[in-house]
C-alpha cells in the first residue's frame, strides 16, 4: 500500500517534469491571477460608475457572451491550424485591450460603455483561447499524465482565484482599477514568452487539413452522437444558469448589503478561490468512494445551498465562510464536468467538443448573469440569490436521471487498424458522397448480441462522419448482413480511417465474435457517379 500511494503522488505530479508544460503552467497561473484581478477591478469600477444592477452583471455577461458566440468556430480552428501560433495571437490582442483600459482609466476617461466594450473585447480573447488551451494539453503531456495535467490546471486556476481577487482589492484600495488592468496586461507576457520558445510537433496526419465549415459540421455531429458529451452540456447548462447569480450579484452584494469597499469584496472572491483550492485535495478522496455522477449532483446541491445563505447571512464574516464553502463546490461541479469532457473526446475533435461544452457553460453564465441583474432589479439582490437557489436545487431534481458518465479506462487514441481501402485508381480528395458496405454472415446463435452491437457501430459511425447508416439483413440468406454508411467525400472517408480508436476496435473484435466462418467482413467501397440528366432534374 505505501508503494502504490507513493506512485500515485508520483503521478499526481508527474506533468511538472515536462519542462514546457511547467512553464506554461507557471505563466498561465500567472494570467490568470491577472485575468481574476481584471475580473474584480471591471465589476467595482462599474459600481463606481453606475448604481444599475443591470450594468454591474452586464460585465459579468460581456466576459461571457463572445465565448458563448464563438467558441464553436474558435474550436474548429484551434483543431486545423497551429495552436501555438493562434494563442500567441490572442494573448497578444489581450494584452492590449487591458493595456488600453488601464491608460482610459488611469486617464479618467472611462465610461460604463466604453468599460463594456474593452471587457468584450477581453471576451473575444477568451472566446479563442479557451478550446486551443484545452486542446493543447495533450499535446503537451500526452495520454498518460493527461488527468495528472487537468487536475494540475484546475489547481493553478484556483490558486489564482484565491490570490487575484485579494491582491486586485489590495491594489485597489492604494491605487486604483487602472493599476489593476495594467497588472493584468503585463501578465500575458509571460504566456506569450514560452509559446513562443516552444516548438510544438506539427500534425502527423498527410491529410490535408479540414476546411472551417466542413471543421464545424464534423464537431456538431461528433457531439450530437456522444452520449457522454451531451450529458455534460445538459448538466453543465442548468447548473451554470442558475449559479451565475453569484457572480454576477456578489459586488452589489457586498457594497450595499455589508457595506463593504473594494478590499472585502476582493477577500470574498478570496474565500471562494481558498475554498476550491481546498477543494482540490478533497476531490480525489471523494472520487475514490462515490461516482463522478455523485460528486456533481452533491456539489451542485451544496452550492445552492450557498446562494441562499448568502442572502441572509447577518455579517461579513459568516458571508467569507459561506464564499469558502461555494468555492469548495464549484469546484466539485467544474471538476467533474471538465474530467468527464476530457475524457470523452478523441483528439481530433477534442477542441470542437470543449468549445461547445464551453458555449453551454458560458451561455449560461451570461444568459444567468442577464437575467439575475433583471430580477434584482425588479426585487432586490438578497430575493435574487434566494430564487437562484431555489432553481438549482430544482434543476439538480430535473436532471437526476442524466448521469454523466465515467471514461477512466477508455482508449479513445486513434488505432489506424483499418487497412488501406482496396481501389482501381485512387479518387480525387472531393469525389463523393462514398458508400461503404460490410456483409457479415452472422452465427443465429449470436444474432441478438450482434444487433446490440450493431447499435453501438451505428453510434461510433456516425461520430466519426458518416452521414447516413443503415444495417440491412438479406431476403435470400437470413444469416448474412449488410451494414453500410455514407462519407461526403473520399477525402472524409480517409478520415474516418484516421479517427477510429482503440475502443472502436474493441466494439469491433467483439461484433467479429458473432460471425461464422470468416475473421473479417468484406468491405466494397462505392462512389457516387452523376448520370446524364441528373443535374438537370435536380
């Protein structure tokens, strides 16, 4: 037992060994100390310049609008173009939107709308940023330390939500919230450094690469097919609604409620960084004796159950615990989400996946922090908390039967054993659509096990881009099938032979175990021929 706990510190750890990921792992902590100081600066400064609770969480949904708008492009392209070289370009247009702030600021020049509009800004970085980061992960670490390296990056975030809303109060209570945003713009300097010393492996397919809309259809697809993925963007959507409460109301709370400046409201945000980070240390221990399913459904019930405590705590003391406490569930629920989406995802779809995660969960932050910011404005900030917390208890209630299910153990790394398709001259990259066809002579004895099978082939054709599937059964011998689907193009089939995964090839030893006679099924490969008038007709 000592042995086993020792390697499992040792693989906790193991992604700092990479000398590139722990620099950038350094450096990202640092942007984001930086990015939760901007965070903190933005929504006081608007209490400063307007007392409208709309105005305060418009901040909140300017942060999040652009990433809910275009994280799905931003996805595709972080899949087909140098990710290295797109990060460096959005640090770069961050660093200037915070810089340009901080001079406005400074210079006594900043309005309420000119503060929304470099916040959006700031979004639209973000918006690029976030699917490339996550994507890039893996290629930094590869499959085994991947888990190690997430849990390493929840870990840095939280450090620096726990120090960067406490140094932006600090900074402001000498200073002001332009001081903040330059602080903020110098943080991206560091990221910028090592990407730019870092020389990324280039892409080992000889594929050309997909084109965006082509990029964008294939993720949607991928998605809609993924029972996994799509049990987090339910989940994720109904928590992330109704928690943005929090964030969006928290200045309004402090400032009128307690009566507090910008030090308590940046030791608030404190709290809930120290609870995640706490929490941190928790989690594994809670993963080993219930499910991840467990986890957020209890995390998600316990945050609700801040919301409404922070709506009537006497003091600012009781309101730090309960801000501690939230921390500790929000990082339960990020967490498992984040964990569940990793894993599920192949690598060549993977920042497509993220990004729509991501659309979801800022959707819902922004959407919430629109419609908190109407209901306070309508009652008060303290009724407001006290609905959002009525809603996510409820949400958690609606959505008890949508698991999230666990991929510990699932090789989703490309397998490349499909042989190389069998033609008389090779096909243009564009001629298509292509019809592939398999004929299994099924033992009646397996016949049921296949169809389950089958089931779960038509799912994993489906993902991987074809577009039409469809298992047919043949009138003269009722022990022989014929399973065929549909590729847009030649191109996209050769594709297909790229993504199909270890587990893929498990499903399919298995369906192999129900046929007689033959190891393998016969593969045809057909493609589309326009006849005369054809086009005409149409």
């Amino acid at each position: 037992m000592p042995a086993a706990k020792k390697q499992d510190e040792r693989s906790a750890w193991a992604p700092l060994g990479n000398p590139i990921f722990r620099a950038l792992w350094i450096a990202a902590m640092v942007s984001n100390i930086g990015t939760w100081m901007q965070d903190v600066g933005a929504g006081w400064l608007m209490t400063s310049l307007t007392a409208s609770p709309l105005m305060v969480a418009l901040v909140q949904a300017a942060t999040s609008f652009p990433i809910m708008l275009l994280a799905l492009p931003a996805g595709a392209i972080a899949d087909i173009v140098d990710r290295r070289h797109l990060l460096m370009f959005t640090q770069g247009w961050m660093l200037l939107a915070a810089a340009v702030l901080g001079a406005l600021t400074v210079s006594g020049m900043t309005t309420a709308p000119l503060l929304l509009g470099l916040t959006l800004a700031l979004g639209l970085g973000s918006a690029f940023t976030l699917p490339a980061w996550s994507a890039m992960i893996p290629e930094l670490v590869g499959s085994k330390d991947l888990q190690a390296a997430i849990t390493l990056n929840g870990l840095a975030m939280n450090v620096s939500r726990a120090i960067g809303p406490a140094l932006a109060g600090y900074v402001m209570a000498l200073t002001s919230p332009g001081a903040v945003f330059f602080l903020n713009a110098a943080s991206f300097v560091g990221v910028i450094g090592v990407l730019f010393h870092w020389k990324n492996p280039g892409k080992t397919s000889e594929l050309p690469a997909e084109r965006l809309l082509g990029a964008l259809r294939n993720g949607v697809r991928y998605v809609r097919h993924s029972r996994p993925v799509k049990a987090v963007m339910i989940r994720a959507g109904t928590f992330f609604f109704f928690a943005s409460a929090n964030w969006a109301l928290l200045p309004l709370l402090v400032k009128h409620q307690f009566h507090g400046g910008p030090g308590d409201y940046g030791m608030v945000l404190g709290a809930i960084g120290l609870g995640a980070v706490v929490s941190v240390f928790i989690l594994p221990v809670l993963r080993r004796r219930i499910s991840t399913d467990v986890l957020k459904k209890t995390a998600a019930t316990l945050y609700a159950a801040t919301l409404a405590l922070m709506a009537v705590v006497p003091t600012l003391p009781w309101l730090l615990v309960t801000a501690l406490i939230a921390g500790m569930a929000w990082l339960g629920v990020m967490a498992s989400i984040q964990g569940v989406a990793q894993m599920a995802l192949p690598a060549w779809v993977r920042a497509r996946g993220l990004s729509m995660v991501m659309v979801v969960v800022m959707g819902g932050m922004a959407g919430g922090a629109l419609a908190w910011g109407q209901v306070a404005t309508r009652f008060s900030v303290p009724e407001a908390l006290q609905i959002a917390a009525a809603g996510l208890a409820l949400s958690v209630l609606a959505t008890w039967r949508i698991k999230l299910i666990q991929m510990e153990g699932v090789d989703l790394a490309p397998s490349m054993h499909w042989p190389a398709p069998v033609v008389d001259k090779e096909p243009a990259f564009d001629r298509g659509p292509v019809l592939v066809t398999l004929a299994y002579p099924v033992d009646p004895v397996h016949l049921s096990e296949f169809l389950r099978l089958m089931e779960q082939q038509r799912v994993a054709r489906r993902r991987d881009g074809a577009f039409y599937w469809q298992l047919f059964q043949d009138a003269a011998a009722s022990d022989r099938y014929i399973e065929t689907f549909l590729a847009e193009s030649w191109l996209e089939h050769l594709r297909h032979h790229e993504r199909v995964t270890h587990a893929d090839r498990l499903l399919q030893d298995k369906i192999l175990q129900c046929l007689t006679g033959v190891s393998q099924p016969v593969v045809t490969h057909y493609l589309a021929v326009t006849v005369p008038g054809e086009k005409q007709k149409c």
